[in-house]
C-alpha cells in the first residue's frame, strides 16, 4: 500500500479532529496534545509502510518547522494579553524572567552535567533548550483571548503567558552561547566578549526595537490609517496577522536580532494600539486555528519519533533528570521567584507547577545541532523528546481540573470579600 493516501486520510482526519476535540476535551482531564502524541505514536507504530522520523538526519525540517510554530503561538500570546506592559503589572512575569529561569537553567546544566555527563556545550544547551515556558502546548493554563477590560486577566494565566511569550527568546542568548562553547571551547577568551556584545546587547535590542517600530507602523495601519481603505480593522481580515508576524520576524533576523522577542513584543504593541477594538478577536481567532493546525502536526510527528526511535537507549539517568525537571526545578524555581509577588499561595503554587516544557525546546535543539558541534546529538534529542513528552502528560492531565480548582477559588474569595463573582478574575487566590 502507498504511504501517500494514507497520509492524506490522516491529514484529514487529523484537521477535523483539531477542530472538534477542544470543545470535547474542554471539562475532561486530557489535552489535544496528548491525544495527538498518542495518535503519532499508534499511526506510526502500527500502520506501514511510513517513513522513520529521525529528528538528527532531518534537523532542517525539524527547526523550520518547531520555528513557524513558536512563531504563530507567539503572535498569538501577545494579542491574548489584556495587560498593559508595565512594572508593577507585569511584575510576575519579571519574576519569572528574572529569577525563575536562571535558576531553573542553573539547575538543569548543573544535573546535565552531574547527572547526564554532558560537557560543558551540551549541558548549557540543554539548560537552554529546556528553560522556556511553551506557548504553544500551554493553552489550558494560558489567556485564552483579548477582552475590553485589562483586569480580566487572572495572574495565573497571565504570568504564565506572559512569561512564555518572553522566555521564548530570551533562551536564545544562551542556545548560542552553547553554540559558541561547542564551536570555540569553554574558555572565556574565545567567545565570550562577542557573545555579550553581540548575542546578548545587540539581538536583545534589535528584538525589541523592530519589534516595537513594526506594531506601532502596523497599529496605525489596521486602526488609524488616513484612508478607510488601508484600516484593516473595519474589513477584518485575520489573516494579516501572520504578515505581521512574518514580517517582524524576517526584519529582525535580516538585521541579526531576535525574531522571537520582535513577534511578541510585535504583538502587545499591536495589542496596545486600540484596546477596545474588536479586530482583536479576527486576528486571534485566526492566529490561533493557524497555531492548533501546527500543534497538531508538531505533536503527531514527535509521536512519530517515539514511535521510531528517538527514545531508544533511554536510561535511567535521563528518565530521573526528565522527573526532576518538572516535578522538582522548576516548581521550586517558579516558587522561590515568585515569593513576596503580588500572587496568592495557590495562584504561586499552579504558576511554579506549571512550566510547560515544548515545541520551543525541540527548535533550540533543532538549532543549535545545525549551528555547532555537538558530540552526541542523539542523546540530547533523547533527552529533550523525553521532557517534552513528560510535560505533554503531566501538564495535559492536571491542567484542566487544577485550573479549574483555582477559578473555584477564585470565585469563593470574591464572594466573601466583594459579594460578586464578577470581581474573581483578577482577586488572588
């Protein structure tokens, strides 16, 4: 049998799929990414004759295409955020940049390194392909759309948001300072001055700047442009937000900076522009059926590679760093960082539990293996395959009723203090 009508029967049965199982899923303690992992795994595994998924030997599709779907969840996760940035607004999400990451990536390097045997290059890359909160398998735990008013957004949900829209690209410094290690060696000397100046000053900068320019340009575009013509809020056409994402992206890499950081903050700023317009919802609903699309195919191919191989010769050394990355780092990380913030205990609690390890960390690793020399790039693909799938059940299992506990919460502690469930969004729990 032909593998090619096979693989159309599935695409199609997997689209529509996509587009039944959030609403069947919506109460029930399952994520779509699981049931797509579970899906790869079975289609590949037990139909035939398919292609064996080797993320090593086709490391080009691999990054491209983790890369276009970070891409999409990032413009997504901006438009969703109801917030304003600001300090003392967004002082969870600072806190989690701040202080949650380095310790969690500290961490992991450290146990890469004791636990694994990494050297110093695999077990900074390993650190930093595992540090960002994904935005792409996190949909339970994250804003799920713009709303008029800023408050509506609960700190849970948004902290964790916010924080994967960020951490995104800030992990990328750090993938290329594994890069630098690999290629130049451990000594300072050696890639150290152009790594601060170049890596770290000038992409952060260029991410930001052209990320801030293109949504403002592109804001006035869609709400204040001169002519009603050239205002694409009053024809809502979604799918001009993947040309805002592509082009923040493609301006900021032309320019050597960080594409990820210039989508998000592309994003809010686009966000920013008119707070109360309803074009909002035509861009998200559009970016994120065009994200699911891509989750399902990301998840489904991983599957796939579980299916086929890219687990053989786990150990038990690699199943216990997987456990203690997100049963013990990261909660306690996300706890240390979060303490005298402005969350409740269980608010903390959920935000520290609840760092979903994904698609980005496949692309970093996808990446980083094409960029340095690494001496087993199995082994880290292994590694990171593992966590990622780990995270897929754990985080798709407990988030559906945890976060539905913390709403309950949330409602009860607005009654007793207000009298009105309408004020539990934004009262701490």
């Amino acid at each position: 049998m032909e593998s090619g009508p096979i693989i159309y029967a599935g695409a199609g049965l997997a689209t529509l799929a996509a587009a039944l199982l959030p609403r069947v899923l919506s109460r029930v303690p399952l994520s779509m990414p699981m049931v797509f992992l579970g899906a790869g795994v079975l289609f590949f595994g037990l139909v035939g004759p398919l292609p064996d998924i080797d993320p090593v030997a086709d490391g080009g599709i691999a990054r491209h295409l983790t890369e276009l779907c970070v891409l999409v969840a990032l413009m997504g996760a901006g438009l969703a955020l109801n917030r304003p940035p600001s300090l003392r607004r967004w002082a969870s999400t600072w806190r989690l940049l701040g202080i949650t990451m380095p310790l969690s990536m500290i961490a992991v390097a450290f146990l890469g390194w004791s636990l694994l045997g990494l050297g110093i290059a695999a077990a900074v890359l390993l650190a930093a392909a595992l540090a960002p909160t994904d935005p792409v398998l996190a949909g339970e735990v994250q804003v799920a759309e713009p709303v008029e008013h800023t408050s509506d957004d609960d700190e849970a949900r948004f902290a964790l948001t916010s924080e994967a829209g960020l951490n995104d690209g800030l992990a990328f410094p750090f993938t290329l300072a594994a890069v630098a290690i690999s290629v130049a060696g451990p000594a300072p000397g050696g890639w150290l001055a152009h790594w601060l100046a170049v890596d770290v000053l000038w992409r952060l900068a260029a991410g930001v700047g052209i990320g801030v320019a293109t949504g403002w340009l592109l804001g006035r575009l869609f709400f204040a442009a001169p002519s009603k013509k050239f205002r694409l809020a009053e024809h809502a056409e979604g799918f001009v937000a993947l040309a805002a994402t592509f082009l923040a992206y493609g301006v900021t890499e032309l320019a050597h900076g960080y594409g990820f950081v210039a989508v998000f903050v592309c994003a809010c700023v686009i966000r920013a522009a008119e707070r109360r317009s309803a074009y909002h919802h035509v861009l998200h609903q559009y970016v994120e059926q065009v994200e699911r699309m891509l989750t399902v195919l990301v998840v489904f191919l991983l599957g796939g590679a579980v299916a086929t191989g890219v687990l053989a010769g786990l150990t038990w050394r690699e199943i216990v760093f997987a456990v203690a990355l997100l049963l013990v780092v990261r909660p306690l990380a996300g706890l240390v960082g979060l303490l005298g913030g402005p969350t409740g205990p269980r608010e903390r609690t959920v935000i520290a539990a609840f760092g979903v390890r994904g698609v980005g960390s496949l692309f970093y690793v996808a990446y980083a293996l094409q960029e340095g020399h690494f001496a087993d790039p199995h082994a880290l693909w292994r590694v990171v395959s593992l966590v990622v799938v780990g995270s897929i059940l754990l985080h798709g299992i407990s988030a559906t009723p945890v976060m539905a506990m913390l709403d309950r919460a949330r409602v009860r502690t607005a009654r007793e203090l207000h009298g009105d469930a309408e004020q539990a969004p934004h009262t701490a729990a």
